[in-house]
C-alpha cells in the first residue's frame, strides 16, 4: 500500500499503535498524479494543505531573482514536501524529478491527527529533527567539504535513503538527477561537477547507467565523502564492496 512507506518513516521513530496506522491510512485516501517538473509546491504559496509524497522523487529548492537556483534537498517516498505549513507558510519550492503520486492533507486536518494521537505528534516532530540535521550536513558541506567530497557526500546520502524506502537494488538505484541538479545541490558550476564527476567514475567508486546510479566501491565512496551517516537516523545495514559490469 502506498502509505506503507510513510508509516515506515513514522515507525523508525516511534511506535504506532493500530489506530494510529488507520488513522495515517485513512488521511492518505486522496492520491493526485503530477508529472515529472511539475512544481509540486511553489514559494510562498498560502495553500492551507500539506502534501505527502507517495510515489516518485522530487526537491527543494530556492531561486533567486536572477534565476540562479539552490537546491535544498531530494525527497523520497514517505516525505511530507511541506510539514513547516503546519505553522508558517513555505519559504521554498518542491518541483518533481520523476512522475509523482502526491496526498494533499488540509492542514486543519493534520492538526486535529496530532492533537489526539500523541505518537504520531512525535513521529512528525523527530521527522522534522531529522531534516534539520539534514541541512546541518549540507551546511557543513557547502562550507568545509571539497567539491569532490560534497558530490560524494550528495550520493551517499541519496542512495541510503532511497534504499530506505526500498528503491534501490544491490547497489543500483533509479537516480533522476542530473549534472545541473547536482551542480544546483552541491553550490558547483555545471563544469566543476563535471570534472568531480569524472574523478569519481575514474576512482572506480560509481558508475551511472540508463538514469541508474551504481555505487562500485561503498568503503571507497564513504571515505572519499567523510561520510558519517549517523545523522540520518536509519537502520544499520551493511554496505559491502561491490562488484558490478557496467
């Protein structure tokens, strides 16, 4: 069921009982379809839902006026695209990367959830703490890392959660994002991220095929990015060194 991968966020931080699960079930009823670049949420927008995507990838992101793009992060099956309408209005955009499947949840709705199920009010709570250590790491490598450990860093991270939420396979995953998305990500001109790139390719650390990204060399990567994927809060699982013809 499609909100299976939102319960399994919410049950990585606490543990629901069965009328919370009905309840997150029954709130996910109304499905929308949009297609790939469809800008999902847009800045500054007054709506009063909060949406839940179900299916598909998608990010964040700011523009300035000049058309120079940043984005924020790439979201996954499970996340809520706008959790802060809750309180305030949004500060960002969310466009598609893939065809999506969305829930629109009104906002007074959500709010009454969290009033009678206190699990589920701590389960989005810890969501909400999780992206924001989420953007700490990003910081913290827009600020520090080199250019090659960023990129690094943005794979890793992509593909851990995404395998998550089981939509990876071995050490493949359904990677939508291009050069530009990265460059925008990483704070990179699309040349540089080109080259950091081609670096990686040639380290034998990743590989890209067909819209997939294959992740050759798991200790390799790790360490080309500093990676500590603690501040992700997902299960342990091993990651092995693998062996792929591409």
């Amino acid at each position: 069921m499609m909100p299976g991968r939102l319960l399994a966020v919410l049950e990585r931080y606490v543990t629901l009982t069965p009328e919370d699960r009905i309840v997150v079930e029954e709130v996910l009823c109304e499905v929308r379809q949009a297609p790939a670049d469809a800008e999902l949420v847009v800045d500054g927008d007054p709506s009063t839902e909060c949406l839940v995507l179900l299916e598909g990838q998608a990010f964040r992101h700011k523009t300035l006026p000049d058309g120079r793009r940043q984005i924020l992060g790439f979201l996954v099956p499970g996340d809520v695209l706008d959790l802060p309408r809750l309180f305030m209005g949004v500060d960002y955009g969310v466009t598609a990367l893939t065809a999506c499947q969305i829930a629109p949840i009104p906002r007074g709705r959500i709010e009454d959830i969290l009033a009678a199920h206190p699990r589920l009010a701590r389960a989005f709570w810890r969501m909400q703490l999780v992206e924001a250590a989420i953007q700490r790491e990003w910081m913290i490598g827009m600020g520090r890392r080199s250019a090659y450990a960023r990129v690094a860093h943005l794979l890793c991270e992509a593909f851990l959660r995404l395998r998550n939420v089981g939509m990876t396979h071995g050490a493949r995953c359904r990677f939508p994002v291009t050069q530009n998305h990265l460059a925008d990500a990483a704070g990179l001109s699309g040349v540089h991220t080109n080259r950091v790139l081609q670096s990686l390719r040639q380290n034998d650390l990743i590989a890209f095929r067909a819209r997939e990204l294959v992740v050759l060399d798991w200790p390799g990567l790790f360490a080309a990015a500093e990676f500590d994927p603690n501040y992700l809060h997902l299960p342990a699982e091993p990651l092995q060194r693998t062996k792929v013809t591409v």
